[in-house]
C-alpha cells in the first residue's frame, strides 16, 4: 500500500549513555533533583530576573547529567520555561519537594522492574534511567538509551497543589494528581525503558500509538499489573472511540487531540491514543501461540516497514475494515482545491502584473489554518507574498503577489488546510 499515513515533521536527537552516575547503581541517576533544589533555593531568594538565571545556569543546567539535557531537548526546555514555572507556582513546588527526594527508596524496585523485562525479553539492551525536574510538560520520556523521568509530575500525588495553574489545564492536573502518580512510578519507568528498546518511529499518528500502546502492554506483561492509565478502560468501555479514531487515524495534524496534551476532545479523556496502541497489542498477543515471541514482535516492530505494520494491526481484525480500506475511504473524503481562479496551473503566459492568486476549495474550510510552502524547485522559485485573507465563505483564500516578468514561480498549498472537523486537505 503506498501513502497511507501523512507525515508529521518531528525532530529527534540521539543522545550516548552517561558514562557517570552520582548513585552508587549505575543505572539511575539522581543526582538532577537535588541540583535542581539547590538552585531553586537561591532563585527564589531575589526577584532579579538577571540573578535568577544566572543561579539556574550554574546550579542546575550546568552541573545537569545527560539525562537533563536530553529532556531537555525532548520537551523543548528552555531556561526561561524554568523560570517562568519556578515564579509562577511556589505553593506546587513546596507541595512536590518532598515526593521529589524520595527516589533512593524506588532503586531496588526499579531494578527489579527492569530484570522482569528481561525475562519477557532477554535481547533487553542497557539504558539508564534518570530522574530529572522539568518544566511541567512530562512526566516521562525517553531518548536513545535514556529514561527520562520528569519528577515534579511523575512524583505528584493527590496532596500535590495545582490551584495556581492556569484555569484552562487545572482541572487535567487536578485529576491526574488525584490518581498518585507516584505510586505508579516503577511502571512508568518499566514503560519508558521499554521505549528504548523499540525501533524508530515512523512519524504518523497509527504509530504515534502503536509505540506507546506496545510500552504500557509490555510493561504490564512485564510487572504483572493493569495498566494504570485511564484512556485504556475508557477506550474499552465506548466502540466509539474506535469508530472516531477510524476517521481521523490519516489527518496528520490531530496528534494532541490523542497522545501527550491535555488538548480538548469529544470524550474529555485523554491519551486516548494509548488504549488504540494498547488494544491492538494485547489482541496479538492473546492470539498468540508463542508468547514470548509476540513479546520479541512488538518491541522489534519496524515503524518504517508499511506491510509488517499493516500486518500487525489488520490481523488482529480490531478496525472495521482493513487499513488500505480505510485510507481509501478517509482519501475520498478530503476537500480538493478546484483551482487558481485567474489562470490555470502549469500556465506559461500569466501576466506579471497580476497582483492576487486566488485558491478556491471544493468546500469551505475553518478559516485559521494554512500553509503554504516550497515546492520541489525550492525557494528561488517561491513567489513574494504581500497578504493573505479568506474569503466570507471559506471557500476561497487569496494570497497578494508581487511578481516579476520572465520568472518560474511554483509554490505548495499543503494539507495543513482543513476543514471544521479537521480534514485535511489535498495537497496542490
């Protein structure tokens, strides 16, 4: 099957293993918490924006391992995320210090957790895990090798203060808090190391799911819990979530609305991409003669092999129809663009004094979102935009210009377009 998925630009570095821990079991490091209180100490202790910074670059950032900075990296982290954060929210902070200083008491736990993946899995290659403070946009990720524990949020419980955050994402983080994510702190870990031993992923939001669907079944199989994560029996209990994401599986711009955000969506539950990826693996694996080589198959699923991902998933029989099927019905769904209302595409004879191009859509789209970008011929070929505007129906967008006589112009209108519920367009 050929394009099924549309790409999503995501960048990610590859980081080695740290060469040092601070604890004496070289696979967790800690050492990130108590720089981090060193330098929140001193921060708070003046309101000179210039001295703060200069206490979190040397105290914090500075001395930080290299789980640090790839958490760095992974959520975009930057010193001013830090300050904003520490400024903002003093009754959070004092509320989590403790939980956050409590991590030699998970060492043997996590140790264990990771000897039970070996055992389901015993090609388990190394990683470290490493128990950093963010800035308050996860709990837990990976990179390469790295187990990349955001403590502030995976160490909360139900005493953890959240009446200072914004109105929009409080009562998300009241609720997350209130189920003590630090009781299920061995399993995230279990679950972000199994992150490490998957390979590479292909950046569509089908995989998006798949990838962190298999982490929290292995991690389960592994430790021999229930998943902890509310998405799951959610998704179990309502087909609909199934049905929808059936539909909006290919948008390619829709990805918050089912993984990693508190991003509203119809069932005001989130993550629902989890129990997508979750489900679908645990169908394989109750299918399965062979358990432990089920176990091998998921963690070893190629992302970039189109046909084994479809196999994976089509096998299980989850989805209403197959995934070439619904791709197919998704395609013919899309609005098109009709045309270039003042001349055809591919003409060689427009005049140079024309001073608008005007898009028109084959039905009207949301009005905010757009893209416009370089086609294959690159940026010298790219027209000179003046302004931009819709029309009053949204069937139309028009793009000021300002053209020179005797040039090869060429430019894609992407699919970053959409309609109200968020199909996207063909791109032109």
């Amino acid at each position: 099957m050929k394009n099924i998925i549309l790409p999503i630009i995501l960048a990610l570095s590859l980081f080695s293993c740290d060469k040092t821990a601070n604890n004496s079991n070289q696979n967790i490091i800690v050492s990130d918490i108590n720089n981090f209180w060193n330098a929140y100490d001193k921060i708070t202790t003046t309101k000179d924006s210039t001295l703060q910074y200069k206490y979190l670059d040397s105290l914090y950032i500075q001395k930080g391992s290299l789980g640090l900075k790839g958490i760095m990296q992974a959520r975009n982290y930057t010193p001013k995320d830090y300050i904003i954060a520490i400024n903002n929210y003093p009754k959070f902070w004092t509320s989590i210090r403790q939980n956050t200083l409590k991590t030699d008491d998970y060492i043997d736990e996590l140790n264990n957790g990771i000897e039970k993946i070996r055992a389901i899995y015993p090609k388990l290659k190394p990683a470290k895990m490493h128990f950093t403070i963010g800035a308050l946009r996860t709990g837990g990720t990976y990179l390469d090798s790295l187990v990349l524990i955001g403590s502030e949020i995976a160490m909360a419980d139900k005493n953890t203060v959240t009446s200072e955050f914004p109105k929009d994402i409080r009562a998300g983080r009241r609720k997350f808090f209130d189920s003590n994510p630090i009781n299920n702190l061995v399993l995230l870990n279990v679950h972000e190391y199994v992150h490490t031993q998957q390979n590479e992923l292909v950046h569509n939001l089908l995989s998006y799911c798949l990838h962190e669907g298999i982490a929290e079944f292995v991690s389960t199989k592994a430790m021999g819990v229930s998943s902890e994560v509310p998405a799951i029996n959610y998704g179990k209990q309502n087909e609909r979530v199934k049905n929808e994401f059936e539909k909006e599986m290919f948008y390619g711009n829709n990805v918050s609305q089912w993984l990693w955000s508190d991003a509203p969506n119809e069932f005001g539950v989130r993550d629902l991409g989890y129990y997508i990826g979750y489900i679908i693996a645990e169908i394989n694996y109750n299918n399965a003669e062979d358990k432990q080589a089920i176990i091998k198959e998921m963690i070893e699923l190629d992302y970039t092999n189109e046909t084994q991902v479809e196999y994976f998933v089509n096998r299980t029989k989850f989805f209403s129809k197959s995934l070439e099927e619904l791709y197919n019905d998704f395609d013919k769904s899309r609005p098109t663009i009709l045309k270039i209302k003042q001349f055809q595409n591919n003409s060689i004879s427009v005049n140079p004094n024309t001073k608008e191009l005007t898009i028109e859509f084959s039905e009207p789209l949301n009005g905010h979102n757009t893209s416009v970008d370089y086609g294959n011929l690159g940026k010298d070929y790219f027209p000179k935009i003046i302004d931009r505007f819709w029309s009053s129906d949204n069937k139309s967008w028009t793009v000021k210009v300002d053209l020179e006589p005797n040039k090869h112009y060429q430019f894609l209108i992407s699919n970053n377009f959409r309609t109200e519920k968020g199909t996207p367009l063909k791109e032109y």
